[in-house]
C-alpha cells in the first residue's frame, strides 16, 4: 500500500514538473516597453546640388536606451529607417538598397547623408533636447518655438545647416506609446541589400 501510494506521488510530482516546464517554454517574450512616438516633417536640401525633398520622419523613443527614425516619403513611400543607441547605429537606404551598421559616430551616416554629421545631433533632439540658436555638433541650429497645441504639445520649428546640408524640421506632436524593442529597434538586412559596416 505505501510503495503504491510512493509511485502515484511521484507520477504527479513529475506530471506537475511536465506542466510547468511546458508552460514556461510556451509563454511568449515580453519586451514590451514605454516610450513616445513624434511626427515630425522636414524638407531637406543638398546645397552641392542644389536638390532638395520633402519627408515625414516618425521618430520613436525609448529615453536614453533607443531611437528609431522612419522616413516616408509622398505617398508613404518608404526612404529609410535607422535605430540608434549610445553604442551603435543601423539603417536601411531603400531606394540605393545597401544596409549600414557601425558605432554612434559621424562616419557611420556619411553613406546617408554625402557627408559625415554627428549622429548626437538627432539623438539630442529626438530626445526632446531642444537648442537655442547656435552651432551644436558641427551645424548651425535656430529653435523657433509655435503655440501649444490643444493636446499641450509645442510644436517646434528646427532648422539644421552647414555649408553642404540643409533641413528645415518641424516637430507636429507627441504620444505616449508601449513599443516591441525588438520590432522597433532592431534592424534586419534585406537579403538583396548590399551590406556595409563601418568601423
């Protein structure tokens, strides 16, 4: 009776072991986060060519740990989309299909933007560190400051400019969202995109 009692303990010690282990490896990874998105637009100009464009940039923001900008074109028409953190910075160029990682330094957006501009520049502001006029980071930057909106956000003119480069920034709104880290600021290479990394 007791050897019977013993095996029947253990069977429901090992079913309860089963169940558990099952219920682990079947429960998804949370990587949820809190964070904001701004809805900015901008129209950038290449004084060497004397072209200029018109963006919708979506930045997303998880404080001091991450930033994604996404740049649509009209149309949404995706241009480019880049994460950064303080350690490194990836993007993807759509139209020329070439992929670029390296570390957060000037060099890593020269592929991007035709000349090497210190990524804290854009780091700074997405994170709501907004200048007064003066030269930040290698460019000339000017603040102009519109009426607060219904929603008690103060939209934000910035205009960025050295002797190659212009863009003229409006920052529309913000809200408060929860974001994926891994969907939003972790890039994948396309398999047909040439890849290049900078040291």
């Amino acid at each position: 009776m007791l050897k019977k009692l013993f095996h029947l303990k253990l069977i429901f010690l090992i079913l309860i072991f089963v169940f558990s282990f099952l219920g682990c490896k079947s429960s998804p990874v949370k990587d949820a986060t809190e964070g904001y998105q701004l809805s900015t637009k901008a129209r950038v100009t290449d004084k060497k060519t004397n072209s200029s464009y018109n963006v919708d940039i979506l930045i997303s923001v998880v404080p001091n740990k991450a930033t994604r900008l996404d740049v649509t074109a009209l149309l949404g028409y995706q241009v480019a989309e880049m994460v950064m953190n303080p350690q490194q910075i990836q993007y993807i160029q759509r139209e020329n299909k070439f992929f670029v990682q390296g570390p957060f330094k000037s060099q890593v957006l020269k592929p991007l933007f035709r000349q090497a501009i210190d990524p804290k520049l854009f780091w700074s502001l997405a994170h709501e560190e907004w200048f007064s006029d003066g030269v930040y980071y290698g460019a000339e930057v000017k603040s102009e400051i519109q009426p607060k909106s219904s929603k008690g956000f103060s939209p934000r003119k910035i205009t960025i400019e050295n002797s190659a480069f212009k863009m003229i920034w409006l920052f529309k709104s913000k809200a408060q969202v929860t974001l994926s880290y891994y969907e939003t600021f972790v890039l994948v290479k396309p398999e047909d995109y040439k890849l290049i990394n900078i040291k």
